[in-house]
C-alpha cells in the first residue's frame, strides 16, 4: 500500500499551502528548539530546524510502524550488526518522503539554499566500509520492501575517523559526529537493560528443586536505546535503527561518595561509558582486543533482551519466538548472541538445555563476510571466561553435544572432530566465531556466487558437508536510493523521462532503457550527465589541488578501504608505467586520464598507510611535471566516506576492481559504479564474475587469474622475481620508484612496500601485472570510441537490476527469514486539542 496524502499533494495550492507550513515549522523551531531568532541562527541552527521539521513529517509513520510492530501476524527481522554505516539522514528522507522539491522551495524562499544544509550534516560514520554500509543497504530496502525490521548495533560516541593527508601521509582525527546534535534519533531511557560483565557462576536450587545454574556478575552497566527512524522508499512503513549506549548503573554513587571514594565512583562511570566510546577501525583484521569482545557482547545483550522484551509483550511465553523474530547475525562480531540467547532462556526463563537449544537454532542466521583468514574472529578461551564466565560455559556445553554428533557421523575420524570443533586446541585456545554462528543458527550465507562456492570447498566445507542445506548464497546488492536518485540526480532525470520512474522501485525495470543505445540524442544527453558531474569534482578539487583538472578525461577510479588483497598498488604500478610511457614518448596515442583514489587505512596497518603515501607522492610528481600533465593526473581525494561517495560514483568513467581472484568476498562499490555509468576493470572476483555475467562479457574488462589459477600458481610457488627480471616495462616502474624519483631520492621510503612485492606478496600483484596493464590499454583504446564507449556504459547501468539491495533483501526474506511484507496503514491520529487524560 503507498502513501497517496500528507506528502506527494499535486495540486499547486496544497503545494503553497505545505511551503508555508514548512517554512513556519522552520521559524517555530530555530525558536522553541535551536533558541535562536532566525537572524543570529548559524548554519547549523537552520540544519537543525530543517531537519526537526521533516523529522516532524516521519511522526506519524514511524509511530503507527510501531505499534504495527507489536501485532502478533508480522514476522520482525532483527539485524545485528557491529556496524551501520548511514551515512547522512536529510537528504534521503527527503527523497525517500518525496518531499525533497518542497522543502528546497521552502528552505530557498527563507533565504537559503538547500545543498548547503544538506552538506552541512556530519554523517554518522558508524561503520568501516563495504559490511556497514550494507547494513544500511538492507535497512533501506527492507522498509522499502515493508518489512518489519529493526536493526540493532552500537551508538558508537566516535565513529571511523577522519582522515587527514598531511605531506602525503594519512592523519587520524577523532570523528565528533554527535557534536552539532543529532536530530534524528530519539534517546528510550524507559527501555534500559542493565548488561553484566565479569564475575561468577554457581549452582542452586530453586524452590521447586530443580539445579540451576546463575551467573553473579562482577559488574553492570546500563545499555540506552537511541531509535532512528528508517523510511522506506515511498511507502508508510517506517523501521527502526536502535543504537546502544552504555553507562554507568547509578551516575553518581552516594555510597562510595560518602565513604569517601569518590575518584572510585567516577572512575566506574567513565568505564562503563568506555564501552561504546570508539568504533575499531580495523577493517577485516582480527585483534582480539578485550573491549571490543565486551562491546560485541554488550549490545547483543541489549538487543537479546529488547526483543524478548517484545515478544513477552505479545506471547505468555518465548516457545514461539522463532515465529516471530529472525534474527541476523552480520558476520560473526554479534556470534555471541547464541550463548546468550541460551543463557536467557535456560538461566532466567527457566528453559532446559533442549528446548532452548531447539528455539535458539530456529532464530539466528549468520552471514559470511569475508574469506580472509586474518580477519577471522577467535577469542583466546581465557580472556573469553574472564569476562563472560557463564557463555563459556554455554559454549563448552554447545560444542560437546555438537562434537558428540560429528563422532556419530563420522565415527573414528578424530582430525574432523579437531576441525569442526568450537575450541581451536592447536596452539593457545580460542573460541572460534564461525564455528558458534553456523552451529547456533538455521542458515549460513555467503555473499555472492563465488564467495559461497569459495566457503563451501574450503573455508566451510566441512559444515556444508554436515549440513549440505544450510550454506546458501544471496548475492549483495545496494540501493538505487541512495546511490542513484540521491547521488545522481542528473542521471535520475534523465532515466525516468525515458523510461519513467518505475526503476527506482523495481531495478530490473532499467532494462527498458537498452534500445536507447540507439538513439544518439539519448547518448548524448548520457555524456552530458556524466560530463556534467565531472565538472563538479573538477570545481571542487582543482582548487584545492593545484593542477586544473580536466572534464575531459576520462576519469579512472578506485575508491574503497587501503588493503594490499585490494591492489591498490598494481593500480600505482600501471600509473608509473604509463607515465614512463608518456615521458619516452610524447606522441603516445591514449587519451586523458585523471586516476582517482580515496579510502582509508587502518592506524596500525603500516603497509596500507604506505601506500597512501605513494599514492600521494606519485601525485606530487606526476601533477606538476608539465611533459605528462595534460594526459596524465593523479588525485588521492582525502577522507572517502558515503558523502564524498554521493559525488564519486556519478563520476566515474573506469571502476577499479582489481583485487586477487578469491580475495574479494562481493565488493559493493562495483555496484554503485556501474549503476552511475562506469565500465569496470576488473578481476573474476566476488559480484565482479556475477556484474559481468548481467551485462556480457563484452561490456566489461576482464583480466587477470581467475581463482584456479590463482590456486595453482600458489602450488606451484609464486616466484615474483622471474616476474619482475622478464617483463622489463615492470622491471622499470618498479625501479623508478625503489631509486626514490617519487620520494626527492629516498630509496628507503617506500622499500617494503617493492620488497613485500619482490618478495613475499600473498597478493600476487606481479602475476597479474602484464594482464592489467594489457587490459588498460585497451580500455584506453575504446575510451576514444565515444559512442562505444557510451553505449557500453547505458549498457551496464541497463542491466544492474540484479544489484539492488531490494533484490538481496528479497532473496533472505524468501530463502532465509520466511517472511513476507506487511504494509503499515496510514491512519492519521490527530493529536488531541484539548490536552489528554493519562489512562
Ligand atoms: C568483510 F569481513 C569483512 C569485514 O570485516 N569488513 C568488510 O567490509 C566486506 N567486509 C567485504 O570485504 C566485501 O567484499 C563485501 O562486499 C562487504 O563486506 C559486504 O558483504
């Protein structure tokens, strides 16, 4: 059911009608709320106001999902998520209202200019990268798809950090994303949970006789809710993001005040608050820091409970709780939910072992991220039963009845029974998450074709061969949203006055814009879109960068986090060596190219932080060498989040996604490159093998080894050296930048980053050199084809609806969550004239 009132009014009166109610609304808040008249408000006091406002236009949505949420027919989906990377709310609440035409009306006849609060919001950076960002994908679309969900995660008080490039190198500056305000969560302190940490087990016996099991905690803290409101695309159902804050149990304790520890009560205070201070910016590496496993626990605690919570709400018992709660576990930083859960029912709703176990593996999915073994999450056994003494128990307990079943299987193999095992006893012993998260749940998934066979043959292979139903695969999608309507406006309008906009909701619809290759005026206007959005980040940047950038070359891009699996250094390779090529030969036939990167690197991770520091120094060179830069420019575009995403993808013309073959688990900015227009470089890595599947072969640039070879040239022996001595285009970008031409003649700067090449590179980057740089060259040969070249890039944006994240969400609600839409009817409640009388 959509909505049809309060939002889309046609007609022109209602249409001046709302523009006064807003820009009143505006005015009411800048006073009441910001305290403010509206000529000594700042620019933050009008985003404030504006954001209050429109926050206003959700009430009525958000309160009746709500209470839509405690009706006893609909299925809830609870994603749990370490991670939700939003970024920022405004503009895709406008958009996702359709209010987004009269509200820049109204902000503009006060005198404003709607771009400039817009871009005044600190986005909440609540997450790394690619699995955060996905999160906030699935939320999008689940509202969109009307799906009651709610996700859960932590409120972090710092988010990733912003980066800084100070003389080439990255800088770390804390992110005070709640500083200027957050007008769009709503803080729940009626919902508090109090969470344990620490302590102790016993056994007693209760009043009925039964031997019972507590855990006497050595410390609580109280986790907070703070809910934002999730739109759905057009629709009336509203979801929820509930964020966990934690804090102190008593604020300020007049015991230890009194018996003079007062520096004690504070000191427990700012403890406690710890917990949600910063969120680890270590993407995909493991580091087994004890807060981090304290802050996993703490708001799988707070969430477990909320929804029990719920559910007590509705049902005399939690027998039916699968009914109604599926419960996601994305990765396995919330894997500790399947202890917990069982720590619930079985210590404080008196559940035993069997029937709890029964309700705990018909709730939780978990899907896998990633195949890199650092990024594997193991808790030493130690530093586990230190601050979670009862859920190692749990865990000792799941993982004998489990390994009594794989003995039963496989009687006498005792090397699968040390495989498969929970406990990790080949050195120090951990608690292996993966093996809790597919033990405790119904359904395990990868996240593209590749990355699932990947886990069935190797990394899971052995639980696929237990369970050959429960490994599935749901290739990841995004939002056309976010990454289209709001980023692309240009684009938008342009499709949908060729095709309608049916395509927002329904991705596959853009297939109708196919025959359009045809048709040079809608070519034309096609490269006038992406001409128009390059000028834009040219206007930004030149500026700021010295050299004027050029609209008319073609813009070649890689944005993502810095990892060596990644190969931002084959792209700097390729660089180098084109630039050798230009200086040798200034006639060299290939067209403009401006090489763009953004991403950041983890403050530990030496060798990525390297290679943003060559990535930079290359640009130092190259940019002010006039014999090259007129072709040839290289631009590191500092702090890459989902803002500055808003402004890349639209530009691009290349999308690199180069990483080793069986590296990559999917990949989401190949999606929102493509859907923009971009071609893609790429390898036969994660969504790229599916990307290049849906737009033909011939419409994508393959190169490289594919997983096989990759395999077998590991087998074999990678010896880079042979590489390097044979290939003398390589032998030479690699010997430009060891004799320091990049670095005013340090050859030492950048030498482990040539040796971890020459030497010991787990990521192959020589082996696929000669490919790459091969494959570039004919990238750049069709670059000069216009029309080939335009034509291949409708294609590609034609045949992304297999992309949207409303296709991946339907796929788990169908093979995973058995749920099905369950539309909010929009009844207004007018809020009564007269006051209320409290029931
Ligand atoms: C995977 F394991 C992890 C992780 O810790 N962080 C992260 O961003 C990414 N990921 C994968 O690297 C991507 O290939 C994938 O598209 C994304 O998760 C979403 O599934």
């Amino acid at each position: 059911m959509t909505r049809t009132n309060t939002t889309d009014c046609s007609s022109h009166t209602n249409d001046s009608n709302n523009i006064k109610k807003l820009k009143r609304g505006f005015a009411y808040k800048l006073f009441y709320q910001q305290g403010v008249w509206p000529q000594n408000a700042s620019l933050n006091d009008y985003y404030l106001a504006v954001s209050y406002t429109v926050r206003d236009r959700m009430q009525q949505m958000f309160l009746n999902s709500i209470l839509s949420l405690q009706k006893k027919e609909s299925k809830i989906v609870g994603y749990l998520s370490a991670e939700f990377l939003m970024g920022p709310h405004l503009h895709n609440n406008l958009i996702n209202l359709g209010l987004y035409d009269q509200v820049s009306r109204a902000v503009e006849e006060c005198g404003l200019d709607i771009k400039q609060i817009i871009d005044h919001e600190e986005e909440p950076g609540l997450g790394n990268g690619g699995l955060g960002r996905l999160a906030a994908c699935y939320l999008d679309s689940l509202a969109s798809l009307q799906i009651p969900a709610i996700g859960y995660g932590i409120r972090y008080e710092f988010g990733m950090f912003d980066q800084e490039i100070k003389n080439g190198w990255q800088k770390e500056l804390g992110d005070r994303w709640l500083q200027p305000g957050n007008p769009w969560e709503f803080k729940k302190a009626d919902l508090t949970v109090e969470v344990g940490a620490r302590g102790h087990t016993e056994q007693y016996t209760d009043d009925h006789g039964n031997q019972r099991v507590r855990w006497v905690p050595g410390g609580m803290v109280k986790g907070i809710p703070y809910d934002t409101p999730v739109l759905g695309y057009r629709v009336n159902n509203v979801n929820l993001l509930r964020l966990w804050s934690a804090e102190a149990p008593k604020s300020f304790d007049f015991d230890d005040f009194n018996v003079g520890d007062y520096q004690g009560a504070v000191h427990e205070k700012i403890m406690a608050e710890t917990i949600t201070k910063v969120l680890y910016p270590n993407d995909e590496h493991f580091r087994g820091k004890e807060l981090r496993l304290f802050q996993q626990y703490f708001f799988v605690s707070c969430s477990m409970q909320d929804m029990v919570r719920i559910h007590l709400f509705m049902f005399p018992n939690l027998d039916n709780f699968p009914d109604k709660f599926a419960v996601q576990l994305n990765d396995t930083h919330p894997a500790i939910a399947v202890p917990e859960f069982m720590r619930l029912l079985i210590d404080v709703h008196h559940y035993s072992w069997e029937r709890a176990w029964d309700i705990v593996t018909h709730t939780f999915a978990y899907t896998n991220h990633t195949l890199l073994p650092e990024a594997l999450e193991k808790w030493p056994v130690a530093m586990l039963g230190r601050v979670l003494p009862r859920h190692l128990e749990i865990i000792y307990e799941i993982n004998s009845r489990f390994l009594d079943l794989v003995r039963i299987k496989y009687p006498g193999d005792v090397d699968v029974v040390r495989r498969m095992s929970i406990i990790d006893e080949s050195g120090e012993r951990y608690v292996r998450m993966a093996h809790l998260a597919c033990i405790g749940g119904y359904a395990i998934n990868g996240v593209a074709e590749l990355h699932t066979r990947l886990l069935k043959n190797h990394t899971l292979t052995d639980f696929h061969r237990l369970w050959p139903d429960k490994l599935t695969n749901v290739t990841n999608g995004v939002t056309p949203r976010r990454w289209m309507v709001l980023s692309n406006p240009r684009l938008a309008r342009l499709i949908s006055s060729a095709i309608g906009d049916g395509w927002i909701t329904n991705l596959y619809k853009l297939r109708e814009l196919e025959p359009m290759v045809d048709d040079p005026v809608f070519c034309e206007k096609w490269q006038q879109v992406k001409f128009d959005n390059k000028q834009d980040i040219c206007a930004m940047f030149s500026c700021a960068y010295g050299p004027m950038f050029n609209p008319y070359a073609m813009f070649d891009v890689q944005v993502k986090r810095i990892h060596e699996y990644k190969r931002q250094h084959l792209n700097l390779l390729h660089i180098v060596n084109l630039y050798q090529r230009l200086k040798n030969n200034p006639n060299l036939d290939v067209p403009p190219r401006i090489f763009i990167f953004g991403g950041k690197a983890a403050p530990g991770y030496t060798m990525a932080k390297l290679i943003i520091k060559l990535i930079n120094s290359i640009a130092e060179v190259v940019n002010s060498d006039p014999d090259v830069n007129t072709r040839l420019q290289v631009l590191f575009i500092p702090n890459f989040n989902v803002q500055i995403g808003h402004m890349v993808y639209p530009m691009a013309d290349l999308s690199e996604q180069i990483s080793l073959a069986g590296k990559e688990a999917s990949g989401t900015g190949n999606m929102k490159f493509s859907m923009n227009g971009a071609l893609t470089i790429g390898t036969l890595d994660g969504a790229n093998v599916e990307i290049r599947e849906e737009v033909a072969p011939e419409n994508f640039f393959l190169f490289g080894m594919d997983v096989n070879e990759v395999q077998e040239l590991g087998t074999a022996g990678y010896d880079p050296q042979t590489i390097y001595n044979q290939n003398e285009g390589l032998k030479a970008a690699i010997n430009l930048i060891a004799t320091g031409h990049f670095s005013h003649g340090d050859r030492e700067l950048f030498r482990p980053l040539i040796d971890s090449l020459l030497y010991h590179d787990p990521y192959m980057v020589l082996a696929d050199y000669q490919s790459y740089v091969d494959c570039q060259q004919k990238v750049g040969e069709v670059f000069q084809d216009t029309r080939r070249w335009t034509k291949m890039a409708i294609l590609n944006a034609a045949r992304m609806g297999k992309f949207s994240s409303d296709r991946s969400i339907a796929d788990y609600c169908r093979k995973i969550w058995k749920i099905k839409p369950f539309p909010v009817e929009l009844k207004l409640q007018q809020l009564p004239e007269n006051g209320f009388k409290f029931p």
